[in-house]
C-alpha cells in the first residue's frame, strides 16, 4: 500500500515538471505580402454577371456566366508595384468589352497589409474593384468585384465578378 | 343631304374618339425603373398643352388597384397634389410618390399607374399619362425577358424568348433566327438603322441573343442611350411549306444611368 503510495506520488511529481517544460513552437514565419500577390500582370479567364435585384429577391434568374459572349479573355490587367507600394496600372481590353471606363493611371488600396478593395485611378475618374480574396499557392487566382449602381436611388443593380490568372 | 349629315357625324364622332385617347407623354420618371416601394420623381413638362402658362398645376393619379390618395376633390385639389415648379423654367414641374403610400396598397396589388396634370378647380387637364409599370416584387414569368432586368448603356443585355410561354400560334410554331434591336438616346432619336442579332437556344424552347448598347452604337456627343426595343423574328411553314417570316411583339426597355 505504501509503495503505491510512493509510485503515485512520484507519477504525479513527473506530471507536474514535464508539464511546466517549455515547448519550442516553429517560426509561424513573414506574414503574406498581400500587395505583390495582387500585383503583376493577370490574363481575364471568367466572367459572370449578377442580377443584384433577382438575387436579393430570390428570383429564379440571378447570375449568369457570360465568359463565352465576348472575346474576355483576351483582357489583361497590370498591376504595377513601385517600391514595394501600388504604382501604375494598364488594361488591354484586347477584343474585350471594357471592363472599367479607364484602361490606365493609379491603382490603390484601402489597406497595404490587408486590402480589400482596388481603387484605379485616372485623373477625375475612380473605379473600385473589391477584392474577393488574396492569390496563394492554393488559389493562385486574383477575383474582383465590380459593382454597378443606379445614379438615381444609388440602389446596386448589377455585381460583375472577374476571375483572372496569371 | 343625309348622307352629308351621317358623313358630318362620322367625323365629329372620329374626333371625339381622337380627343378621348390622346395621351400625354412629355414627362420621364426617375429612376427609369422602380418597384412600388420606391421612391419616384415625375418631371412634368406641359409646354404646348392646355396647362401651359398655368402656375399651379395638381396631379391626378390612378393605379391598378385604385385612385391616388390626393384624388379628394376634382374641383378642389389638395394641396398634398400640387407639383413643385422647376425654377426658371415656365411649364415644368415636379412630383414625387412612393407607390404603396400614394395608392394605399400593398407592394404585390400594385402592377401599373398613371396621372394628369390639372388646375385646382379641374377647368383645365392634360391628356392622361401612358401606362407606368412597376417592377414586380414577386418573379412573373413572361415569354420575352432581358438578364440583367435592369441595365445599362454599357451593361452585357442578354435577351430571351421562352417559347414555352408563348399563347399564340405562330409565336409557338416559329423557328427564331434573329433579334432586331434599335437603341434610341435621351432625345428620343434612335441610335441608327436597328441591329440584326443571332439568336441561339439556350435550351428546350429557350432562345437567347445578347448585345451591349454602346458597343452596337455610339452615342453622340453629350448625348446617352436612354431605353432600347428588341423583337424575335423567326419563320414559320404557311399552307405551301413556304416560310413566312413572324415576329414577337416589340418590347421596350428603359436603359438605368449607371455609376
């Protein structure tokens, strides 16, 4: 009885120091550089389109892919890094539709570690892309929103979702 | 001499048929398209109608489902019915409604609305408006139908016939081969000669053709597409096996001003 006594005393001691041993993490490493995974240049590979109004109302016809309607991917998109900071961009439409008013100027971010949204830039004129997600070595694709509003009751009336890749 | 008086009276009965059908049209809702719950603005222009040179012009409206709540008196129009003058320009007005308060009815009783412009004491009106459609709350199937339903001039319109839908003979019988569409600008002037777009099935008696205004057409300058109308063609065998060319109704569209 007392050597178990004993036995029990010492396992719990055991316990109590392995217990308090440090343990040694790996390097969580550099966190993801949002910026240059966004940035470079991308060919346009989908496209699809998004009645905002039938999908907010649960309308049978919502959102459509129309890729194969026009020549879209034949529309690159550069996203210039000047300094490790957005620089320049350019847009060749190719045979594409326009996809944004402006195929050239400024490109911004409204955060530089974790961006959510694309401002191109030329003079007066703004357009925003939101960002649907960052490229890794996962998905390698960089997806962008566009959204289409009605001046008047400012009410979103169509999204555009983009899909390009390297 | 009888024949004089049948002939008289043929024609002062053709001109009070005229006078009861005339329909006022220089007015434009905003925004172009609109669902019962929305707020919407009527620009009124009364130039060259009974009511030109009036300064106190009311509004007399009327839905599908009943008369406008301002409709109290057509000899003494409230003051929640007068329209608010456009500063600087005689003849023109503006009024803004809500459908489902205006009318008093749910969003799903409201389907289409028109008006007139009055003086107070109802001694002079203009003709009554088109009808006014709003945009259904709830899905209605119908045999012609564009994706997105609204659109702009620089939007991807996909245009589409259901056949399955349709409820005439040669709708049904009909084998589509093309779109005509013709864009028309904000002064109501069209684009250019209509475009001939090819149709494809999109599926069982699913038929689809597809364009983007400002790439069919060019707007002139300070000018922008404002509304476009589209119709199927397509052919069916008479008696003699030969094809006779048929066509769907023509639908118009108004185009949004987007940003």
């Amino acid at each position: 009885m007392r050597s178990i006594y004993l036995l029990t005393i010492l396992l719990a001691g055991g316990l109590f120091f392995t217990g308090c041993r440090p343990e040694g993490f790996e390097q969580i490493g550099t966190a993801n550089d949002n910026l240059t995974a966004i940035s470079g240049a991308w060919k346009l590979t989908r496209v699809t389109q998004t009645d905002f109004e039938s999908q907010r109302k649960g309308f049978p016809y919502a959102v459509e892919d129309i890729t194969t309607l026009f020549n879209y991917t034949s529309l690159q998109l550069t996203l210039t890094l000047n300094a490790g900071a957005p620089g320049n961009f350019t847009i060749n439409n190719g045979t594409a539709p326009p996809i944004t008013s402006i195929t050239s100027g400024s490109w911004n971010v409204d955060d530089l570690k974790t961006p959510k949204a694309i401002t191109l830039k030329n003079g007066a004129v703004t357009e925003v892309m939101t960002l649907g997600g960052y490229p890794n070595t996962i998905n390698s694709k960089l997806k962008v929103k566009v959204t289409r509003s009605d001046v008047e009751s400012n009410k979103v009336l169509i999204v555009y979702d983009y899909e390009f890749s390297r | 001499m009888k024949k004089l008086l049948i002939f008289a009276l043929l024609l002062l009965g053709a001109n009070l048929a005229n006078a009861q059908t005339c329909t006022y049209t220089n007015y434009t809702i905003s925004p172009a398209t609109y669902t019962a719950e929305d707020q919407v603005t009527i620009n009124f222009d009364f130039t060259g109608t009974d009511l030109a040179g009036e300064t106190d012009v009311y509004i007399w409206t009327w839905s599908n489902a009943g008369d406008g709540i301002t409709n109290t008196d057509w000899n003494n129009a409230p003051a929640t019915a007068k329209l608010t003058p456009v500063a600087g320009s005689p003849n023109k007005f503006t009024f803004k409604l809500v459908g489902t308060t205006m009318y008093n009815k749910s969003p799903g009783q409201l389907k289409q609305f028109q008006f007139l412009g009055k003086t107070k004491n109802g001694s002079k009106k203009s003709c009554d408006s088109k009808v006014n459609a709003f945009d259904p709350l709830v899905f209605v199937p119908s045999m012609q139908r564009i994706f997105p339903a609204r659109v702009g001039q620089n939007d991807v319109v996909s245009l589409y016939f259901h056949q399955d839908l349709a409820t005439t003979i040669n709708e049904q019988r009909m084998q589509p081969v093309s779109v005509t569409v013709e864009v028309f600008d904000n002064n109501d002037v069209s684009a250019g000669a209509p475009v001939t777009l090819t149709v494809k099935s999109a599926g069982e008696k699913l038929w689809k053709a597809y364009f983007i205004p400002t790439r069919s057409y060019t707007p002139g300058a300070g000018k922008k597409f404002v509304r476009f109308t589209y119709k199927f063609n397509g052919t069916v065998q008479d008696a003699n096996n030969q094809p006779v060319t048929v066509s769907t109704p023509v639908v118009e569209v108004p185009l949004n001003e987007m940003k």
